[in-house]
C-alpha cells in the first residue's frame, strides 16, 4: 500500500541506492587502504575513521533531527556525501589518494551518515503516518505501531496492555485522551515522567495536529 505514495516509493529507493552505495564504499577504502599501505592495522584505521564519528556524533545527530526540518537535513547530508563520493574518486582516478586523505574522508563521511541517518527513518515513518491519515478520510484505518510519527497523527489512540491478575493473563484495551503525550514520550524511549521525552512528545504530536490543520485546509 505505501508503494503506491510516490513520495514514499522515491524515499525508499533513495534509501536502498544510498546504503548499496556506502557498503560498497567501506570495502573500496578497505581495500585502497591495503593497496597504499599493505597494513592490516591501516585497514582498521580506515573502517575506525568512519565508525568513530558515528559512535561520537549519533545523539546529536538525532537530537538535530527532532529540531529540523528532517527533509532538508537529509537532502543537505546525502548531497554532501555525494561530493564527498565524487571528490574522493577523483583523488582515486588521478594517483592523489593518501592514506591520510583516506582517513579524512572516512572521517567526513561517518560524520554526515551520523547526522543524516537519524532523519531518515522518522521521514519514512512521517510519509507513511501521513498516507494512512489521508486513507482514514474516507474509510476506518486501525494501526498498530510502535513508531512514535505515526502514532502521533491518529485522531484517536487506543492502549493495548496484558495484565496479570489471580494467576490468569487478560488483554486490555484503554483509550488515550490527556495522556497521549505520555504514551508517545514512552514511545519514544524514555520514561513518561521525564522532562526530555514529554518535551518531544508534545512537539511531535503539535507537529501532528499542525499538518493535519493544513491538510484539511488543502496546503
């Protein structure tokens, strides 16, 4: 059914060309790497300098995301990794690689794949919340998902939970209505009653209601 969004259908295959190509790109440097040093150790710097980044720069980079405008900040990342991709084959293509410029761009890359990638996944997840939105127009749509985006743009919530009592096991449905911010801030990954995700939570369910006031309106 999403496939049939073509936002969504161009987002998707962005995605699937965009990982081929990075995974294709780590074992390329793994082996120029070898090709210009013949060390096992400069091999690992490589595969280092673009986990480094990542392993340093992923919370900011979603704290970003959930900030910005995740479309422009994924556009601006894989246009950058893009010129990074050209200027390095450039480099290849004209005998001016190094091994420190390998490093460098190791470095770069894990830096824009740290800040790009936490705006990806919650784009997909706003396309899809948002199809099902226009599809329950017409028609009752019921969802289930864990994914904070979509849930936020449903006109109601319902609660599943299992309860255990006098050694039998009963599922309950309870409808969400002032505590919505709560279940998405859990949602989210975080305890309802901390600051941090109720924060986040009341901004993606404003969002929500936001869209939905200008899709009513037809903008």
């Amino acid at each position: 059914m999403v496939f049939d969004d073509p936002i969504y259908r161009l987002l998707w295959t962005s995605s699937l060309f965009s990982f081929m190509g990075m995974n294709v790109q780590m074992v390329a440097r793994a082996l120029l790497a070898w090709e210009l040093t013949e060390s096992f150790g400069a091999v690992g710097a490589i595969s280092l300098s673009f986990g480094l980044p990542m392993l340093l720069f992923s919370l900011v980079g979603g704290s970003l995301a959930d900030r910005l405008e995740k479309r422009n900040l994924s556009l601006v990342t894989q246009s950058a990794t893009g010129v990074l991709a050209l200027g390095t084959a450039v480099l290849v293509a004209t005998g001016a690689i190094t091994f420190e410029l390998l490093f460098a761009v190791g470095l770069v890359q894990g830096t824009l794949f740290a800040f790009g990638m936490p705006a990806r996944g919650p784009l997909m997840a706003e396309v899809v919340g948002r199809r099902l939105c226009g599809l329950a127009d017409g028609r009752q749509v019921l969802c289930v998902t864990h994914l904070a985006q979509i849930a936020a743009l449903a006109d109601c919530h319902l609660l599943v939970r299992k309860e255990t009592a006098r050694g039998s096991t009963t599922t309950a449905v309870h409808p969400l209505e002032a505590d919505r911010d709560e279940e998405i801030a859990r949602m989210l990954g975080g305890r309802q009653d901390a600051a941090v995700p109720m924060k986040h939570a009341r901004e993606i369910l404003e969002g929500a209601r936001t869209w939905k006031r200008k899709a009513q309106k037809g903008g």
